[in-house]
C-alpha cells in the first residue's frame, strides 16, 4: 500500500453551475482523458520519463499494454482534434512504420519492459484501417518479433467503415485482433459528409457483415449524439439501425467542438462562440434514448461511454487496466504514454517524430512526474466514468479513504441529484454518467481547475 500524504483540506470544492434549460455547446476540451491536465506536461520535463524508462519496472505484477497511433486518413473529420495526415503517399507511410518499428525496439532494450509481455494493444488513429494488407501484416510481423504477443488478452483495432474489405478483415484477424471498433458515427449519408466522414452508409452494412463473417470475438460500433446537421429524427433511426446491427458493444460519445477542429477554426473566422451543433441538454437527452434503446435490447451500461450485449464475453481490457494504473507505451507520432508513474507524450510533427528515431532516440515532447495525491486524483475521476468508485481500492492502493478526501465534493454531488455514496464508495446514476465529464472538474486539485486540458 502506498500511503498518501493529503494535509488538510481549506478549500471548499469548486461549485458546478446549476444546468441550464439549454446549454449550448462551445468551443473547448469536454472529454477528460487524463490528469493532471495536459497543459501541466513539460518538455524541460522529459528527463523524468527517462530515468523511469532506464529502470526495471517497480513492480512485475504492474500490466503492461501498448498504444500504436496510425495516423493516416482518407479525409479529416470537421470534429477531429487527433493529429492525423490526408496527403502522405506509401513511400511516407512506410517511412513512419519503419520509425515505430525503430521506436519499440528502443524501448525492448530498456529495463522498464523488465521481461514483461504486453497483455493488451490497442491500434488506433487517424485510421489504422488505411494500411494496406500488406503493410499491416509486415507492421505486426516485426513488432512481435521485438515484443513478443503470446500473452495479449485484448487487441483493438479501430476502422473506418470505407478501408475495410473481406481480405483486410481476414488479415486483421489472422494477426489476432479480438475487438474490431467500428467509426459508424451516424447512419445517415448527408449527416456524414457535413461533418467531414470519409465513408458512406452502404459501407457500413457491407463492413460490418465482412467483420461479422470472419468471426471477431467482439465488435464495438461508435455513434456520435449532436453531430452537425443532426435532428432527434434522424438520431432515432441511428439509434434503431444500430440496435439492429447487434453489435457485442457500443460506445456513444456526445459531439463536442476541441480547439484545433474544423468546426472551431470556422468558428473564430465567423466570430461565433456557439458551435453549430446540438447544445448539451440535448445531446444528454439523445445519448440517455440511445443507451435506453439498447438497453431494452438486453444490453448492460458498462461506464458512461458503453453498453455490453454480454459481459462475460465483451470486455475493454485496454480501458480497466489503464485507468487502474497499467503502464502502457505509446508508439507514433504525438502518442501519449503512462509509465512507471510518469506521463509522457511524443513528439507532435511527423518529420521530427521520424528525424529522432532514425537519430536513435526516443521522441519525448513533453512529460510530467505526477505527485503521490496527483495519482490519486487520476484513477479516482477516470474510474468514475464506470459509474462505480470502490473506497477499498483507494485505501488498499494509496491508503486514502475517499470518503473523508472528497466528502465535500460528493456530498454536493449527492445534493445534486447525480449519485450517492456509503460505506462501499460511490455510484453515479444516470444523469450523473450522462455528464461526468463536467463533474469530474470538482475533483481537481486547486491548481488545476480553470486550467486549459490540451
């Protein structure tokens, strides 16, 4: 157990604005993806990262998991904040795949891998389905010969629904993926195209066909409540074809307008603060009908993101051993990593990404040494995504009672409406999952609140 010295509390807890009969949707961060915040991370930093990635690992038991950013499309989603390239040809793309090839084996001749064996990879993107069969198989072919995979439990792989024929499908599951995302968003063919979406509806049905022929153990489906030009028409009939699809799992994110998007870049040059899409109230109310939808159709909510057909069989390794404290190396440009307790990312532009490893050297931008209360903190919010915080996992791990650490914070929650808590932990219901994002800012640390999250 790992005690953690709090000191006393003299704040009082940050007081939420009371929701508003319609609160619009403006240009910002929403989604919280970890912490502290990003804009905490340093490149003076890097060091810290280092010296952690040149000693064995603290403990064995610690799961170890890898992230590969592809970050390759057919076109840019108006939405998308994620560094991704629509103009590299295949002499560009094989460069970067030798770079991430380069990047693991640097780190295979690190003590902190310490013999241990990724139990879960993740691929994701940009696209990684834009690869080409060969290129995919030639790319995992060489990883595992630096890294062994025989003790993987999850590979995710995320696809866009247009790259995707039977032979690549095959491919993807030849090299052991187990859980296929597919990007759907939305059914509805003009929908798509405002907002940027290579792909169109008839795709979909053909991919996820091609997907359900060759066997995957789990395919995930991925919908967006409140994208540009949406209406609760058309939202009802994306909601209905996705429950038709019986997908093993669906993931609903509600639509939202990060700096450096599309939408946002338009935005200033019009001189608009209100994004062009559906305010918060109604996208909370959208993704409450869907998950409502699959529900009936015998699925379980599993974290405020995701609805399971059957848990026993579908499982999201890469998010539970995350947000639990498993260390996991991001590989590819701007690729974020969480190792040995430090965060790190790479760096953020293609050439200098690619100029480092052909230098032999890891491509650290930025990095951060998160404090004992500051790890706390993290697993804390990002586990309440689950709709569930257990007080025994925070004593055992950080000798914290939460409770007592955040009594404050959760009883105004309570107060609220939005969860309740005992002796057990803390439960959100589902207006509590359906905005945790918002409320997971009242348990930041003081020197972290108002802070921009990128």
């Amino acid at each position: 157990m790992q005690v953690v010295n709090i000191g006393n509390r003299t704040d009082a807890p940050p007081q939420l604005p009371a929701p508003q009969a319609h609160e619009e949707t403006r240009e910002g961060n929403y989604f919280v993806s970890n912490y502290p915040p990003f804009s905490f991370w340093k490149p003076e930093r890097v060091q810290e990262a280092l010296d952690v990635i040149g000693r064995p690992p603290a403990s064995m038991d610690t799961p170890l998991g890898l992230y590969l950013h592809i970050p390759f499309c057919r076109k840019r989603c108006h939405f998308c904040y994620f560094k991704v390239y629509t103009d590299k040809d295949s002499t560009s793309i094989e460069a970067y795949l030798s770079a991430v090839r380069k990047e693991l084996a640097l780190y295979a001749a690190n003590p902190i891998i310490g013999g241990r064996k990724p139990r879960f990879i993740y691929f994701g993107g940009g696209t990684p389905s834009y690869l080409s069969t060969k290129q995919l198989g030639g790319l995992v072919d060489e990883l595992k010969r630096v890294l062994p995979w025989d003790e993987v439990e999850e590979i995710t792989f995320e696809c866009e629904p247009g790259t995707l024929t039977e032979g690549k499908l095959e491919i993807l599951r030849k090299i052991g993926v187990t859980r296929l995302s597919l990007g759907i968003e939305n059914f509805d063919d003009e929908i798509l195209k405002t907002n940027g979406r290579a792909h169109v509806s008839k795709e979909i049905d053909r991919a996820y066909a091609f997907a359900r022929s060759v066997g995957f153990p789990q395919i995930n489906i991925d919908l967006i409540a409140g994208m540009v030009g949406e209406t609760e028409e058309n939202w009802r009939e994306t909601v209905r074809r996705g429950v038709e699809l019986a997908p093993d799992s669906v993931t609903i994110y509600q639509m939202e307008v990060p700096f450096n998007t599309t939408i946002s870049k338009e935005m200033r040059i019009r001189g608009e603060e209100v994004a062009p899409v559906a305010g918060w109230d109604v996208k909370r109310a959208w993704a409450n009908y869907g998950f409502s939808q699959f529900e009936a159709a015998g699925y379980t909510l599993t974290s405020a993101y995701t609805a399971v057909r059957d848990t026993s069989k579908a499982t999201f390794l890469y998010r539970n051993l995350l947000w639990a404290g498993a260390d996991m190396i991001g590989l590819g440009v701007s690729s974020f990593s969480h190792v040995g307790g430090v965060h790190y990312q790479n760096e953020h532009q293609y050439e200098t990404y690619i100029d480092r490893l052909n230098g032999g050297e890891l491509p650290l931008f930025r990095a951060l040494r998160p404090e004992p209360i500051e790890r706390f903190v993290r697993e804390f919010i990002l586990q309440m995504k689950l709709g569930s915080v257990k007080r025994e996992y925070f004593l055992n791990k950080y000798g914290v009672d939460m409770n007592e650490q955040f009594a404050a914070e959760l009883g105004s929650l309570r107060d609220q409406g939005f969860l309740t808590f005992d002796e057990q932990g803390a439960q959100l219901n589902r207006q509590g999952l359906l905005q945790v994002d918002r409320l997971l800012h009242q348990f930041f640390l003081p020197a972290h609140r108002n802070a921009r999250y990128a």
